[in-house]
C-alpha cells in the first residue's frame, strides 16, 4: 500500500531575495546532480516528487520552511538549475507558477520534438492536462491550481509537482503524483498531498471508495439527457442538511443539458476522458456526481485525501537567520565533489556517502 502524506502551507508576502535564489539555483544544481550521478534519472524524478523530500530539500535550500512559497520558489530554482543539463541528463523540467504552468504543453512538445520523442511527448501533455485535472476538477477541496511543475525523463518516468490557493484561508496546498507509484490514474494516484488542516465534505473522486461512481458518471452521459431530466425531476426538492456537499442547486437543468450537448455526441470511453472532455469543469462534476447518486444509488468520497530538516536556517529567520558564509561553503563543497567526481578522484565522493550512516540518518 502507498502511503500518503498531507500538508498545508500559509501564505507568506514577499519575494525571494535575489541574491538567495542565485544561491538557491547553485546549490540546488550540485545536488541535484549529485543525487542523478549516483542514483540515475528515475531517483531523481523519485525523489523531487515525494512531498517530504521535496520539503526538506526547501528548507537545506533556506527558503520559508512552512509556506506556500516553498513549493513555488524551490520549483522555480530546481527549473533553472538543471536547464543547461536538459539533454545530458535525460530529464526535463516544464511548467511554473501562472503562465508558466499554462506554457507546459509547449515546453514539453519542444523537448519532446528535440529529443526526436513527439509521440511521447504528446502521452506526456494528456497526462500534464489530466493531473491538473483531477487536482483541480475531481478533487474539490477549495484549492485553485496556480503553480505546475512537470518532470519527465527519455526513459518515460515522470511526476509533477503543483499547488493550489485557497483565497478564504489564504493556505495552499500541495499535490505530488510519480509515475512508478501509479497503479490507477483515477484511484488514490498521489505520492503525496502536502497540507496541514483536514477539511470536511472535500469531494474525492478519485479516492477507491468513488470507483462506482466514476463508472456511474461516464454511463450517466450516454444516456438520453430527456430521460435523465424526467428520473430526476421527482427528486430535485429533496431536503438536504446544510453541512451536505452536494446541494440541489447543483443540479442546474442549463448547465447539465450544456453538458450533454458537448459530450453525448462523442461520448468518453472512461472516467479519464470525461476529465478531460472540453468544459468538464469542477461545477459540471459537482452536478453530474449528485445526478449518478441520486439515480444509481451510489456515493462519492467526501473524505479529504489528506518532519522538517533544517541546514542553512530560513528566509524568514526561522529556525534561524541564513547564514551565507555556510550556505556558500556548503556550495562550493558539493561543485568539488562533482568536479573531482569527474576526473574520477572519488575519496570525497566516498566520504559524502557514508554521511548519512555516521549520523544515524538511515
């Protein structure tokens, strides 16, 4: 079984210091190269998209250890520091915050293209556009994606990182999907949601628990939209609690025969393609679940599906102010063992390594 992982990051105001995002990218770029050296490209991709690593790898780089520009800023560092290395490596990074992240199919097509791979660069852009979807439409958790980061290597392992801003609490959250720990795109297929508050009445469905439902909605549209509308009239004035999820509000005839009209013609093979069908937006997901519910007699999830490390201190001054002459030490110190590495002198590469066993860290 996959264990997941939940963390919500405040909003911090501000921007990141020039001055420490070079140092970001520098320091960001010796490990990383580091840790794809050693390990290969499907570790690399492994471990930028598993939520704590991801964290810990923030705070060695010293930005907020707790917000939400965590995510952005880190994303944003690691981009340019392995972009000169893109085609050495065999991994690239695509995607960003804002218009960065609606850029990613672009980017993914260019270096699809470059590296001869267009058909596999068009796989990679469905699944670009699918995961955006599941976190933004199929997960309702009242987080707006604004930030997506997609990861790929020429051997076909990927991952993406992307979060999403709830405006009334000001909190984002997290989400991290690798390839390698998917089993079903549709059921539980994070790696990690990072988040710290649990909310109630969350729709999820993609959780395992909403599998009947998932086949319910695809079934639901290839119905006669007349023949649906008179099976749910009798029962559009059921009473519901307030607290419910799902009200009959949702159940908007305009926007449900809307719905029909782009979809019954060319109707979805799997619950896959009703995402990504053209305006199948988190309102017409809300309207179709409650229509399958009250007519299959199924029900959807409504449970939300959601340890630091400190070496160079924090933006913010916490745990403690950055301390530079460190950070640049610690700098030029991962560049000499790359360098040496290279001409093939490897007794500090040897001394890296056995760091974690001397102090206690596996």
């Amino acid at each position: 079984m996959v264990s997941r992982s939940v963390v919500d990051l405040p909003l911090h105001g501000g921007k990141c210091p020039p001055w420490l995002f070079e140092r970001m990218i520098r320091l960001s770029r010796a490990f990383l190269l580091l840790v794809y050296q050693e390990f290969g490209p499907k570790e690399l991709i492994k471990r930028l998209t598993d939520p704590f690593w991801f964290q810990a790898l923030g705070c060695l780089l010293g930005f907020d250890w707790h917000s939400s520009g965590l995510t952005t800023t880190v994303g944003g560092a690691v981009k340019e520091a392995l972009k000169p290395y893109f085609r050495d490596l065999g991994v690239y990074v695509c995607g960003g915050k804002a218009k960065r992240a609606l850029n990613t199919p672009q980017e993914i097509i260019f270096w699809g293209e470059k590296e001869g791979l267009p058909q596999e660069a068009s796989k990679l852009v469905t699944l670009s556009r699918l995961t955006a979807r599941i976190d933004n439409n199929a997960i309702q958790d009242g987080f707006q994606l604004y930030f997506h980061l997609f990861i790929f290597s020429k051997e076909g392992d990927w991952g993406v990182i992307q979060q999403g801003m709830d405006e009334k609490t000001s909190y984002a959250r997290r989400y991290q999907w690798y390839s390698q720990k998917i089993i079903d795109l549709c059921e539980n297929p994070h790696a990690g949601i990072v988040s710290q508050i649990k909310k109630q009445d969350v729709l999820n469905l993609v959780a395992k628990e909403s599998k009947p439902v998932q086949s319910c909605l695809v079934n639901l549209v290839k119905e006669d939209f007349s023949l649906v509308m008179k099976e749910l009239t009798p029962k559009v004035h059921l009473i519901f609690k307030k607290e419910h999820a799902l009200t009959p509000q949702d159940l908007s005839f305009k926007s449900l025969r809307k719905i029909w009209e782009k979809v019954y013609e060319n109707p979805p093979a799997d619950f896959k393609d009703l995402i990504l069908s053209q305006g199948m937006g988190a309102k017409a997901l809300r309207a179709l679940t409650l229509a399958s519910e009250l007519i299959y007699e199924v029900k959807a999830s409504r449970e939300d599906p959601v340890v630091y490390s400190y070496a160079h201190g924090g933006k913010d001054g916490h745990p403690y102010r950055l301390n530079k002459k460190l950070y640049d030490n610690t700098i030029q110190e991962l560049e000499e063992i790359l360098r040496k590495a290279k001409l093939g002198e490897t007794e500090k590469l040897e001394m890296f390594r056995r760091l974690p066993k001397l102090f206690n860290l596996v």
